[in-house]
C-alpha cells in the first residue's frame, strides 16, 4: 500500500522544471514550448528501490537533431538555483546525475565482461523482471491507433522494434539495490529492460527521474505503473490481442464498447 501511494504521487512532474517547459494543470503532461533546449523536467518525488517512472512520447518535433533523455540525479530540483539548459552535458556535470540519450537504437548498454543479451520474452508475458523487481509488462509497451497502417505497426510493438524515438513510445527509468548498498540504473524501452545503463548510485540519498524533452521530441506524459498483479480487463485484453491479426479486427468482435477501446487505444 506504501509503494502504491509513493507511485501515484511521483507519477507526476515536479513544478521545478527548464524555462521552455510548460505543464498541464495534472503535471502529467509536459510540453516544451520553444527553442531544442531547456527541457528537463524532473519526477515530483524520489523514486523507490525498483520503482519506474514511465512516460510516453506524444509529440514530435521537425527540424532538430536529437532524440528524448533521461535519467536519474540525487539533486532536489528545489534546491537548483537555476535549472541547466541541457541534462548533457550540464546536470551531468554537476556531479551525482546519470543521464543517457535514447537514439533510434543502439541503447542496449553493453557492461563490460557480459554479453549482451539478444532474446526478448513473449509480448504476452505479463512482468518484465529486472533483477528482483517484477514490473507488469503491458503499461511498459507503447500501442499504435487504429488507422491505415496500424497493422504495420502492431506488428513491429510486438517484436518489440518500435524506433525507440518514436511517437507513442514509452520509456522509463529505474534503479535496483545491489548488495553492496549502491544501486544499478536501468533504462527501459517499450518494454524491454536497456541494462543497467549506471552502477554505484547512491541509494542513501533521494534519487529523482530526469526527463529531458530535447530536440525533435516536443511533448511527453507521464504513464503511471500499478505493481502487483495485472487486472483482469488487462489479461482479456492481451488474449485478444494475441488471438487477432491487428488491432482493427477489434471492430467487429461481440465485445462491450468499453472494452473494444480499451483493446484499441490502451
């Protein structure tokens, strides 16, 4: 129940933002409004062990070079006199920040004397585990709109190949607490865990999410993440999806009109 209240509160963005940064009244969408920089936006609260803060990609920019950034920093955004234009380098520098670019790809970290991993579970499968932390799968993975080429596109969300850049891409970051005290920071892409992209953060202190909506990525929203067990309207939902060739098919099934939207646009 603890975890579940300090989710709902930090699926939000902190009123501490960059300059060209404007917010919805909720704090749950926000919109860069001018210019490629002075972006970052920062989670409302400090994240728990394992806890995700997911946001969706929902507007794009032409014309600037330069994709979505995120991370994590043990700096309260109320105690920054001035929030730096760029996340990178310029919060990085001020030390205690881990920030990483998410390009079209690539954004598999690689550590040193492991081998990157090249599976991918099931696009059913209902958690992604990271460690010890079980995440349900599903509020994870970005979904296209019903429309003339929806097929394409679900098909490539379930190869789990959807550009990492792209619109109505969710991406989230985390950290996991390691034995010797410290955390490892995970960056995670429609669903599929990056690796552990920072190690020896530093639990002991609050650590908050970075987002920075840089360059060609204009507006984001935050997605919140309910932990525990996925809801039966969830699981009915990855049955259909599983039993039909693409999402406009959802049309004509004998289903409530509730649950047809929740198949089509969630």
């Amino acid at each position: 129940a603890v975890m579940a209240a300090r989710c709902r509160l930090a699926a939000r963005f902190h009123h501490i933002h960059g300059t060209n940064v404007r917010l919805d009244a909720s704090r749950t969408r926000a919109t860069r409004v001018e210019s490629f920089a002075n972006g970052i936006c920062f989670s409302q609260e400090p994240l728990a062990p394992g806890q995700i803060f997911l946001v969706e990609i929902e507007e794009k920019e032409l014309g600037w070079c330069g994709h979505l950034r995120v991370g994590l920093t043990a700096h309260d955004p109320q105690s920054l006199e001035v929030v730096p234009e760029y996340s990178l380098p310029d919060l990085v520098n001020m030390g205690d920040t881990w920030v990483f670019a998410i390009t079209r790809s690539h954004n598999r970290v690689v550590v040193e004397g492991e081998e990157a991993r090249t599976q991918r579970g099931p696009p059913w499968e209902p958690f992604l585990l990271i460690e010890r932390v079980r995440i349900p799968r599903d509020t994870l993975v970005g979904r296209s709109r019903p429309g003339r080429y929806s097929h394409i596109l679900d098909d490539l969300y379930k190869m789990n190949v959807l550009p990492a850049t792209a619109r109505r891409s969710r991406i989230g970051v985390l950290y996991t607490p390691q034995p010797d005290g410290t955390g490892d920071m995970h960056i995670v892409i429609n669903g599929e865990d990056m690796g552990p992209s920072a190690r020896g953060l530093p639990t002991t202190r609050p650590l908050y999410a970075v987002v920075d909506i840089f360059a060609s990525t204009k507006s984001v929203r935050v997605i919140p993440v309910d932990y525990g067990f996925p809801s039966l309207q969830t699981l009915c939902r990855l049955v259909i999806q599983k039993h039909i060739v693409h999402r406009l098919a959802i049309e004509g099934l004998d289903l409530p009109p509730l649950l047809k939207s929740f198949c089509q646009h969630e």
